[in-house]
C-alpha cells in the first residue's frame, strides 16, 4: 500500500487519485486489499490507476432510496 502513495501523481479532489504508471499486478493487489468494499470505485487503464470515493451527496441519496425501497417491499 505504501508504494501506491509513494507513486500518487495527481490528486485531483479530495474524492480522486489518479496514479501512473501502475501494473497490473499492483492493481490486483489493491483490489485484494480492499475486498468488496463499497467504499471506492478502482479503475485501471494501461498503466493508470483511477481510485474515487462517492460524495456525502451521493450517500445521502442512497440511504434515502434505500429506505424507500425497503418500506415499498413491507
């Protein structure tokens, strides 16, 4: 994990990481890491690696709807 900071080239939000020059290998390895955690979406394109986090709105929004779904199907 130490080397994806180390290798960090852009930050362009406090919700992306853009990171070059990553291999393949790499990019399992984080996914392994991280599981299935819902937390992050991970991208990977020849050698650029994409991490983005969703926004509190975006939360708010699927808590909402989660809870309308959830009282629908009672």
């Amino acid at each position: 994990m130490t080397v994806l900071i180390a290798l960090a080239k852009l930050c362009v939000s406090d919700r992306l990481l853009i990171y070059t020059d990553i291999s393949w290998n790499i990019y399992e390895n984080l996914l392994n890491y991280l599981g299935n955690l819902p937390d992050f979406k991970v991208i990977y394109n020849q050698g650029t690696l994409q991490i983005i986090s969703p926004s509190s709105r975006h939360e708010i929004y699927k808590k909402m709807l989660g809870i309308l779904v959830g009282n629908y199907c009672l």
